[in-house]
C-alpha cells in the first residue's frame, strides 16, 4: 500500500529527480543500510539525501503524506528531540506551508517537560508530547497542540495529510533524530484508531551531495549579476525567480498576483537571498553583526532565552535548488563586537586566512559562475526589532540594520591582506567546508 499522494510525488519527486539527473550513477546504493521507523514517515531529506528546494544543511526532514478521509485525523505521539529546533508543518499539494506547530508551541504531556522553552532543562528525561492533526483552517481559538491542513486565510489548502517533521542540528552524537525514535502516527476515524506499524526504510547513501556537486555541469544564470549585491527577503517563486535572473521588472506583478511561500517553506523560518557571480571578481566578502542564538550542540543544560533560535548563511545553485555549502551560527568566528565575515570563492580560489582561525568562515560557490546566497533567521524574539521577519519588503538593508549581510566583491589578494585574527568567539563546531584546512 502506497502513502503518496501525487501532490508529493509531484513536488518530491520533481526536487529528487533535478539532482538525480545530473549524476545517476551517484545514487546508486546496492548495499543500502534500512532503518525502522513509523510507516508514516516515509520520505527523509536531509544533508546526504535529497539536496533539492534549497535546503539548509543542518536540516533534517521527516514526511508524510496520508489520505484524509472525511472526519478522519492523526494523533502523533514522540519524545522532543535533543537539537535546537524542531516543528510539524503542513503543506497544500503546491509545497506551500499551511499551517505551522513549532516547538515551543507544543505542550509536554503531564510530567514531561518541553526542554526547548527558554530557561527549560534541555537534559530532561521525560520528554514526551502529543499532537493533533485535523482537517482544515485553524479556528479563532486554536486547540491545544494541534496542527491545521489549511491556512487561516484559507488561501493554502491540503487535500491530504501531508505533514513535514524538522529537527535541526541535532545535539554532539545524537545522531538525526536527535537521539529519540521518530514519532508514532495514528489514524482516527469513526470506526476506530489504527497505529501505524514500524517499516524498514532505507537511508540515504553517505556522501550523495557531495558527489552530485562534484559531477555538475557547469551553468550560467541568463540574468547575470553586477556589482550590486542586494539582499531581498522572500515573498514567493515567481518573484524569488525573477529576482535571481535580472527581471526585477516582474517582481511587482508576481507579488500581486500568487500568494506568498513556496519551495516547501518553514512558516519559523524567513530568508533574504543575494545573487552573486565570481565572473565579476573571485571572492565576495559578507560582513555583519550575529544575532544572538541558543549555544546547545555540546549538550547545554539550560535552553537560553535569544534574539534568534537558529541564523545560518547557505550558498545555493538556483538552476537545481542544492546548496554547496552552509554556516550556521555555531560555526562562525565572531569578532568582540559579535560580527562576522564570511568569503565565498570557488574551492579552488579559497584564500589563505579564509578559516576560522584566522577569523573569517569560507562558503563554497558553485561550479558555474553565479551563485545563490541565501540567510535564515528563526524565531525572532518579539522584543528583537531587526530579523529578517520583522523587515519590510524593498526595505531590507534599513530594517535589519547592523545585522544586514552588507557583501562585496575582492580579488583573493585582498581577502589576504586581511590578515589572520584570532576569532574572540570560537565556533564551537565546524564542518568540512569551515575546516581549517585550505
């Protein structure tokens, strides 16, 4: 028995088959490792898998995708993961988000404690939720942990439950889940509830993307980039797109006629992009202040009250949606004032000092000449005035402030003369592409 619809065969489908197409050799996995989890959850994206709606490389996803009878709901039942984030979201068979539960949203189960509230004890053992999935627009007064398959404006609209689980940057060792099963899934009808049973599901193989980037061919954006490098927060893909190929003439009428989100959207999640072209000059050089974000990847005991859950900077190819490469807060070296600089060259170009060492992150640009930049910001405090989420469209640069990602272009002789600093915050983790290696 199939639980796809063709919505997310359709949306799935489509990302999985843009990567796929460009090295097909890469996923072949004769040796594939399975694990058991709720047949509910049957598709998993995350770094080594799927690399296609522009993801975020510290992302892991769960989907389901089930029938929704008339007068039919789910009941999910897990354990809150040791990470820094994690949600449930709906989608309309677009990809587009309808409704959003994030974490702080959901209420533990009695005697359990919710260890992503500000000040919450993170180690908790008990820590155990319940969440309602139900047919259509959330009312005036939502219930208590439930998730809706329709926007409240009832613009987006599910015709099945099709629902994405995200954990983000699971704790040192946890693994993806975040060291806890994935949830249970339940189907309540008028007959009953049935709980789905365990399935043997495979894994992705280890190293995927980092093949597929390697055997891409090489492209350029028909739009091109200048000098200018403007940062303009996401509205949806029409505009997203004509932004990103140079037709900023169609910007106003793609916004005024199609609704906002897309590209399976986190509603906690909003993003400003920049298109950029190494054609122009080899290395772009981005400077801003940090936000200030919970520090929980070595297993801190207390989640901290912060302007921002979670910040990260991704350079992206548009043509297939991958990213090449990510820095997340933790990873960047920060100066005393809490700002930071980022290069992005082509891996051939990357610059001496471009290390943490030295103080400065490094992003990879891709192998042809033009390249998606793109930052998150996640839940904004409601007293933190400049996320991305409180900027006006068209006003990035003066809303955001001193955290706005102000870039130029360098030659590598420049990035040089910059030096090598040492950082006065460390990044307490780092991964390949913020090795200290060249």
């Amino acid at each position: 028995m199939t639980l796809f619809s063709s919505g997310l065969r359709a949306g799935l489908g489509l990302a999985a088959g843009i990567a796929v197409a460009t090295a097909p050799m890469a996923l072949a996995a004769p040796n594939a490792v399975t694990e058991t989890r709720n047949c509910a959850w049957a598709v998993k994206i995350d770094p080594n898998g799927v690399n296609a709606l522009f993801p975020d490389q510290a992302a892991r996803y769960w989907v389901l995708d089930l029938p929704a009878a008339p007068n039919t709901s789910l009941t999910i039942t897990g354990q809150f993961p040791h990470a820094r984030y994690t949600s449930f979201t709906s989608y309309d068979t677009a990809l587009r988000s309808a409704d959003g539960l994030p974490d702080v949203s959901i209420a533990p189960d009695k005697g359990s404690i919710n260890p992503f509230v500000a000040g919450a004890w993170r180690p908790a053992k008990k820590r155990n939720y319940t969440v309602h999935v139900i047919q259509g627009a959330p009312p005036r007064h939502r219930a208590k942990n439930t998730l809706y398959t329709s926007s409240s404006d009832g613009q987006r609209t599910g015709t099945t439950f099709l629902v994405a689980l995200r954990i983000y940057e699971p704790d040192r060792g946890y693994g993806d889940n975040g060291g806890v099963a994935l949830p249970t899934v339940a189907i309540n009808s008028a007959s009953g509830t049935t709980t789905l049973p365990g399935c043997e599901q495979p894994t992705a193989p280890t190293g995927t993307n980092k093949t597929l980037s390697q055997q891409s061919a090489p492209y350029r954006n028909s739009g091109g980039s200048d000098k200018a490098i403007d940062w303009h927060k996401f509205y949806n893909l029409p505009s997203a797109f004509a932004m990103a190929t140079g037709q900023k003439s169609l910007v106003g009428a793609a916004r005024s006629t199609t609704p906002k989100g897309g590209f399976a959207d986190n509603p906690d999640n909003k993003y400003v992009s920049a298109v950029v072209s190494t054609a122009t000059a080899p290395a772009i050089v981005i400077h801003a202040r940090l936000p200030i974000t919970p520090v929980t990847y070595r297993h801190e005991r207390r989640m901290q009250p912060a302007q921002l859950r979670y910040w990260s900077m991704c350079s992206n190819e548009l043509a297939t949606e991958r990213f090449w490469g990510c820095v997340m807060d933790d990873q960047l070296p920060l100066a005393a004032d809490h700002t930071y600089t980022i290069v992005v060259t082509a891996a051939a170009d990357r610059p001496k000092n471009a290390r943490p060492g030295c103080g400065i992150a490094w992003l990879p640009a891709g192998s042809g000449e033009d390249t998606v930049l793109i930052e998150r910001n996640m839940l904004p405090d409601a007293a933190f005035p400049h996320s991305i989420q409180a900027a006006r469209y068209d006003h990035e640069q003066h809303d955001l402030g001193a955290y706005y990602p102000t870039a130029h272009y360098e030659s590598i002789a420049q990035v040089e003369k910059l030096g090598c600093h040492a950082p006065a915050v460390a990044p307490q983790h780092q991964t390949e592409s913020q090795g200290e290696g060249r």
